[in-house]
C-alpha cells in the first residue's frame, strides 16, 4: 500500500543494493510528480478512495519517499479491499505437517547446529575464537585496549549494577556508565533515556530498575553457563541451520542490550564482520524519533515476560541457498500462479496457519535497531527473539532465504512507520 522513507541512521537501507531502494526508484518512476493521471488511470482503489494521499520528495531517484496511505496512517478507513480466495480455503488446504527425517538425523547433520545442551553434558564453557563462530564477550581471547581479559572487568561492572538494582540505588546513569565502561565506548542513549526516565510511569520505571533489569545482568553474566558454545555464523551460500533454547536466546540478548558483542558495534567493526548486521542496541538507543522509543518498550516489555516467567521453547534459525542452476526461467514458465488473497482487512501478524513472508532488505532485521520501522521492523520488534538472527546472520544474496522458527510475539501494537506504538501485552498461543 505504500513505501516508508529510510533515513541516514540506517546504513544498510541507504545501500544504494539494497532491495529497498529498488523498490523506491520504480515507485518513483511510477508516480512521478512531473507525470499527471487521469482518472481512467488510477487504480480502482484510488478511484473508490479520494482521501488517498501520495507525497512524494522532489529530486533524484535514490532519494527517501515518503508516502501518505489512509490505509496506514490513520484510524478509521472508509473502504476495505479483499480479492481472491478466502484464507480459509488457502490455508486449510495443507492440514498435516510434512513428514520429518529421523531426529537422530538431523542432529547428526553437521549443517543442523544444536546449542541445547544434552542432559550429561558437561557445563563448561568450550570457547570457539574464529571466523565461523559469534566471537563471545565470554571468551578468554576477548581483550580490552589495555590487553587484559574483558570478561572478569565486564562481570564486575555487571555484578556492581545488579547490586544497585538490589538495593534500590540504581539511576539511568548507573546504567548508562556500565554500558559505557563495559564496552570502552561513550554512547548516545537519549531515546532509552527518554522512555525510562519520561515516558514510563513511576510504577513501569521501578518495575524495571529494581525487577527487569537485575534480570537482564544475571541473564548476560551466565552467558558462558547458559549458552557452553557460541552460536555459529550463517554465512553466504551456506545451507546451515541454529537451534537454541528460548533461555538462550534470552541471554543473547541480553548481552545485545548491554552492547557487548566485540567488533560488531558501528564504531569498532572489523572487516570480519562488514557484511553483516550490528547485533548490540547502541544505535537503538540513540536521539531520534519517537518510533525509537517505542520499540524499545517493545523490546523491555520482552525483557519483562522472560522475567516473569521464562519461556522453555526452542527457536531456529535455518539459512537457505538456491543452487543458482535451480533458478527458474520465468520467462518460459507456463506454470500458473497459486490461489491468492489480497487484503488490507489483516495484517501479517495476524494470518495464523500460514508462512510469513518478508520481502525488505538484504541484512536481516533491516533497520529494527535504528531507526526503521515498517513491516519487517515491526515484526522484529514484537517478536524480539528474532534479533537473535542479526548476531548469526550474514547479509543474504538473491538466491537466499532465512527461516525464522519458533519466535513467540511478546506485543500488541498500532499504527504503522511513524505512527507505530506499543500497545499492550500479547499472549501467543500458537502451538
């Protein structure tokens, strides 16, 4: 219905690659303002709908637009739009779930990565330092700019934070300083600032400085208990799948939101990691939109269910590349399309039974750490275990797919772009 603007904090929607931006260069051409439509030449919606507004920004093609849609923007919507076959009759169509291998198999299968741990499995930490493996801020080859270990000065910071929390003298700046001092790097955290300090009541700011954040600590400090092995990198061209616990997941994150992952933050990225998105929430945390904001409630409110009860489910993340000698000729193809539904009664989340596909942007998670906040950003952020995926993902090439299994939505939420707004707990019973 209609394509948001992406902005300079979001460096890999500005990639003049990425998929995005094609989509904003023909949706330009389409509808330039130097091109004017007859009536008989406007969709049938627009002509049902004349409060539909476009607006568009003069100057070149590779330039934001921003467009207006009633459909998106505003409450109320006087027409509705649903073609085709009924959902019903599209997704009842495939009642039983295809017929899996052996689980032995699979767990066999060097490409199917488990970091469950087995029951009779030793708890020590195995540390895996390469360009395979997420490097840990848990390794013992993780070292400060001074040459000494990170983890023991990490833990200490950590363990001084939990102990405020505890004892009911914790600030934001106490954690703004932890951040800072863990990481070695001065951060712009306005945006968190604001929700903590303005926009939570007195009753949310203290559930989550003395509650929901001593969780998180203890959740990042046993990172090396919870997760034995760093998760593997899901590289191009690679056909390789991760599965972990929910726990697990958690404890990533975690460590995301103290901004601990070495080397992937925009200012101490190798080369090692160029091609793949920043994991840690520092540019989250960054002055900005209200949208900001938002999310991050989004992403608290997570932090606050796993704190009241810590979800015992498993999450995948499977990378999958098309043999480019498999791709079809479309332009000899007579097979014909498959059922279809077009709706603007629905929204993604809210198909259940069904695959939900994201077409948007090359780096997974697009700009949901920044300042996006479209469908896929959106869908990250009431699912926050999703973010798991931009720790282990590489950027993907057009004969890619990444399958994300498992993640459960934590929020409610209105509006779209910059109206988005948390709204509320979701409980997701999908089995």
């Amino acid at each position: 219905m209609g394509c948001a603007s992406s902005t300079s904090d979001d460096k890999h929607q500005s990639s003049p690659k990425s998929p995005r931006n094609y989509r904003r260069r023909s949706y330009a051409a389409r509808h330039s303002p130097h091109r004017r439509r007859s009536s008989r030449n406007r969709s049938p919606l627009e002509r049902r709908s004349p409060r539909l507004k476009k607006s568009i920004r003069n100057g070149p093609l590779d330039q934001d637009i921003q467009v207006h849609d009633v459909f998106i923007n505003e409450d109320g919507m006087n027409d509705s739009l649903s073609k085709g076959v009924s959902f019903d009759n599209i997704i009842n169509r495939f009642l039983q779930p295809r017929n899996f291998e052996d689980m032995e198999d699979i767990i066999n299968d060097k490409n199917s990565i488990f970091m469950i741990k087995p029951i009779n499995d030793e708890n020590n930490y195995v540390d895996r330092w390469d360009d395979d493996h997420v490097r840990m801020p848990c390794s013992p080859s993780y070292m400060t700019r001074n040459k000494h270990r990170a983890w023991p000065k990490i833990q200490h910071l950590l363990f001084q934070l939990k102990e405020k929390c505890e004892n009911n003298r914790v600030t934001f700046k106490d954690l703004k300083i932890t951040i800072e001092q863990c990481t070695e790097h001065n951060y712009d955290m306005k945006s968190l600032e604001r929700l903590i300090n303005d926009i939570y009541s007195n009753e949310e700011r203290i559930s989550f400085m003395l509650k929901i954040l001593p969780n998180i600590c203890s959740l990042a400090l046993n990172i090396d208990r919870i997760c034995i092995r760093p998760p593997p990198l899901l590289r191009i061209e690679s056909n390789r799948s991760v599965t972990m616990s929910q726990k697990q997941a958690a404890s990533l994150l975690a460590c995301a939101f103290f901004c601990l992952f070495p080397y992937r933050s925009d200012q101490d990225k190798t080369s090692e990691y160029e091609n793949f998105p920043n994991p840690n929430f520092n540019r989250l945390y960054q002055s900005g939109s209200l949208v900001k904001v938002q999310k991050l409630r989004c992403i608290l409110h997570y932090f606050q269910r796993i704190t009241e009860k810590m979800p015992n489910g498993v999450i995948t993340v499977r990378r999958f590349a098309l043999n480019r000698h498999y791709f079809p000729l479309w332009n000899e193809s007579n097979v014909h399309l498959g059922d279809m539904n077009l709706t603007t009664n629905k929204k993604i989340e809210d198909v259940h039974g069904a695959l939900q596909l994201d077409f948007a942007n090359k780096y997974i998670g697009g700009g949901v750490l920044g300042s996006g906040c479209v469908q896929e950003e959106i869908r990250f952020s009431i699912c926050p275990e999703m973010l798991v995926s931009l720790l282990v993902c590489e950027m993907m090439e057009k004969n890619e797919c990444i399958f994300l299994i498992g993640c459960e939505r934590y929020s409610s939420y209105k509006g779209y772009a910059s109206s988005f707004e948390y709204a509320g707990d979701y409980k997701d019973d999908t089995p």
